[in-house]
C-alpha cells in the first residue's frame, strides 16, 4: 500500500503531534517485530514499518491521545 499524499495535506489539525503519533506508532510496531524494518501485510508483501503506522493513523485504524504533564494539569 502507498502513501495517500491528499490525506497527509488535507490534515488541518496539529502535525507535530500527528507526527510524533507516526513515529511513536511505527517505533512500537517494529519493537513489535523483533525490530525489523518491514512488516509482512500478507503472504507474499512486507510493508516498512513507517508506511504501515502513516497509514493506520490516516485512516484511523490507529487512535492517539495527547497526555498533559501533572504540573501543566494545575496550572
């Protein structure tokens, strides 16, 4: 599967945290995989880790949540 590019442009809400959701997601998936860049998608593909967690969170099969610090929370 490829990067659909309109999705990943169309984004209109925060990118840095939308970023660091990929790159949180796709470190998991591969810690997931023995550390293996690519992942098998089926019998015969792998897809790189990175591509699998941009596309999950674009078409949110992925949720993510943006966790507050305790000392922000009182201010």
């Amino acid at each position: 599967m490829s990067l659909q590019i309109d999705k990943i442009l169309s984004f209109t809400g925060n990118k840095y945290e939308r970023t660091s959701a990929m790159s949180k997601y796709a470190r998991y998936l591969s810690q997931k995989n023995d550390e293996d860049l690519e992942i098998p998608i089926n019998r015969s593909q792998k897809e790189k880790v990175t591509i699998s967690a941009i596309n999950d969170i674009l078409n949110e099969k992925v949720s993510y949540r943006v966790e507050i610090p305790q000392d922000e929370k009182l201010s």
